[in-house]
C-alpha cells in the first residue's frame, strides 16, 4: 500500500448523499495549516443532496453520478478520482454501498462515520433502535470502509450518555455534533504522525 505521508495535502473525495454537516466540517478542518487533507471533489449519489450547496459555497468542485448502473457510475468515479489524482475518499452520509471491486482500488483509503457504538448498529436506523433498547450509551465511529457493511477496523470512536429525557431526535442532535470532533480527529490520527 501507497503511503500517505509527505508535505503536501492529501488530495481528497468527500462522498455525500444528504444534509452534508460533516461535508461543511471536513471542508473547514481541510483549510487549518494542520489539516493534512484537501478536499478536491464532492461527490453525490443526487442532486437532491443538500450538501452539494458547500461545493459553490466553498468553490470546490462537485459531480453527481447516477448509481442505477452501480459498475458504471464507479468506473466514472474511479476515472474521475485518478484524473485529479485523488488519494483519499471520506463518506460523510453516503447511502450507497460501493463494490468491493471499487473499493479495492483505494484499499485502506476509504474511511466512513457511522453514527452508533460500531459493532453495535449497523446500518440505518441508529438512533431509533438506541432509544428502543433503552441503551445507556450511544456514539459515534470512524472506520474504514471494507465490502462489509460498517464493519472495517474502527479507527475512533466516542460515546456520549442517553440521558432519560433523550428520545431519538435529541440523541441524534448529540450524536452528530460529537461526529464533527470526531472524523477531523480520526484524520489526524491515520494521516499524520502526532
Ligand atoms: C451522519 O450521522 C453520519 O454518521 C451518517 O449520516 C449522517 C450524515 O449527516 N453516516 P450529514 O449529511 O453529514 O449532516
């Protein structure tokens, strides 16, 4: 595997589907000096994507692919991604399951957030499902991405209280603000050497 160390900033993909908070917070932990990452391309999934507004906001550019046809839409991306020799992609609420052929084209380069206490929770429905068991704990995780659905090495991952008057929208609130700590923090901890 290629590393991913040096001066420069890794050239990156932030993948979306929707609102985009963890879009907006990557984009601005990517113009501190410390940040070891730039981002260089959104990519959605929709353009009903409300994150694609950071992309004008941010001027960076933004591309939409179609995954009717799963193969095609990746080969695009993938051609896309070598064209602009991007190094590194970040999902940030991409709803989308990407081949394993995809994947290993950028294998150990892909990494998610996941907003449960991974193993626990995968996919959707994560905060429903916390507040249905009565869980006293919820969280957030960073991971990278394997062909198994949310079940790549975890890299970090935080856990916050249910407090007795959360119901899932509250949890969700919390959870995503713990996320924009989290996936800036998971990125120093892979890509530099602290
Ligand atoms: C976050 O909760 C993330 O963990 C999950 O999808 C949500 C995306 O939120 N994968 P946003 O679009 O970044 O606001």
């Amino acid at each position: 595997m290629e590393k991913l160390t040096g001066l420069k900033k890794i050239k990156t993909a932030v993948f979306i589907s929707g609102t985009g908070s963890n879009l907006k917070n990557l984009i601005k932990f990517s113009r501190l000096k410390k940040s070891p990452i730039s981002i260089d391309l959104i990519v959605s999934n929709t353009s009903l994507a409300k994150g694609l507004k950071y992309a004008d906001q941010f001027k960076i550019e933004k591309r939409i692919f179609d995954f009717k046809n799963l193969k095609l839409a990746e080969n695009n991306i993938l051609i896309l991604l070598k064209k602009k020799n991007l190094k590194f992609i970040c999902l940030a609420g991409f709803m989308k399951i990407l081949s394993k052929e995809f994947i290993k084209n950028f294998d150990g380069k892909i990494i998610n957030i996941h907003p449960s206490l991974l193993p626990k929770y995968k996919g959707l429905n994560t905060h429903i499902k916390a507040i249905k068991n009565k869980d006293q704990f919820a969280g957030s995780t960073v991971h990278y991405v394997t062909e198994k659905l949310d079940s790549g090495k975890i890299i970090l991952q935080k856990k916050i209280k249910v407090m007795a008057s959360d119901n899932y929208v509250s949890l969700a609130k919390k959870v995503l603000k713990q996320e924009h700590k989290l996936y800036p923090a998971a990125i120093m901890k892979i890509l530099t050497s602290l």
